[in-house]
C-alpha cells in the first residue's frame, strides 16, 4: 500500500475511524494505563500505585472505559478481602507497538519544537508542534 492510499484510508471516512479510537485512548490515563498493564497483571490499589499522579476515581473511569472497548480484562476471585486484577486483552497488546511509536514521535518531536521555539514552559501550556 502507498503513502498516498494509506492517507486516503485516513480521509476516505472523513477521519471517523481514527477520531473514534483516539476518543476512547487519547485522554491523560487511557494510555498510561495501558502502557502499565503491558506485560503484567494488577490489583487496583498496584495500579494506582504505578501510575503517578492519578486519583482513585479516574482510575476506576478509566479502567471502566478500556473494558468497554474491549482492551482490558477485570477478573474477580472469590475471595475474602475480594481480589480483582486487570490485564490488557489481546486486542490491546495489538494497540502497543502504535502508542509506543506515537509516545517516540512525541518525545523527539515536541521538545525539538518548544526548544525551537524558546518554550520552556509548554508543558504546562501545551506542546508547540
């Protein structure tokens, strides 16, 4: 397939399919989440733990969200205390190599624009591109 069918798939819906799945991925956690979830099983309270910074209640949204799309898997156990333990589906393991080329591009791009710039405050106001 050529560069020009490939941007074609992107127009050829007006964009649909790409907007809908950076609505479901693209907000602060979705991807943090799934980034840690990569290689591993966790309890919430680990999960939490190993993402900074976000709360109890986003975490549960969030996690919520991946396992209506199909991306992540909740699995409880009978037990006492009750265990429940999330982990990425195989749909989800297909997203990584994508989000992790997206998250390079981002590290070499964004920085090199802000320094280009003379921004050394876009993290708190947004990356120049």
């Amino acid at each position: 397939m050529s560069d020009y069918e490939k941007v074609c798939l992107i127009r050829g819906d007006q964009g649909r399919a790409i907007r809908a799945l950076l609505d479901r991925v693209a907000d602060k956690w979705s991807l943090l989440v799934i980034a840690t979830l990569h290689d591993t099983r966790l309890r919430f309270t680990d999960l939490q733990r190993t993402v900074p910074g976000i709360s109890q209640r986003m975490l549960t949204r969030t996690l919520g969200h991946l396992a209506e799309d199909g991306l992540v898997t909740r699995t409880s156990y009978p037990e006492v205390p009750p265990r429940v333990e999330y982990e990425l589906t195989p749909k989800a393991l297909t997203l990584l190599p994508h989000a992790i080329a997206l998250a390079d591009w981002a590290v070499q791009n964004i920085d090199a624009a802000s320094a280009e710039a003379g921004d050394e405050d876009h993290i708190h106001r947004g990356p120049v591109l």
